[in-house]
C-alpha cells in the first residue's frame, strides 16, 4: 500500500543507492525509518 506522500505526488523513495550515497556524504538518517540500518552503514 502506498504511503500518503507517495500519493499526493509530493515526494518519492530514494533508491538504496541515492540512500547511502547521502548517507556517506553526511546527510543525517531519518530517526523514525532509519535507512542507515536497513541498508547496512552503520556507526
């Protein structure tokens, strides 16, 4: 099922690479989806 954001057209996912290419570059990890976690850089 969709999430709400996806379906007003106002954002999208990130594919696993925009995520830990963000992630190497500093951007901080969502506390409540934790994407640092689910695709394995972890501190």
């Amino acid at each position: 099922m969709p999430s709400s954001a996806g379906k007003s057209g106002r954002c999208r996912p990130a594919t696993r690479d925009q995520a830990v290419d963000a992630l190497r570059r500093g951007v901080p990890a969502c506390t409540h989806c934790r994407p640092d976690t689910a695709v394995g850089l972890l501190d």
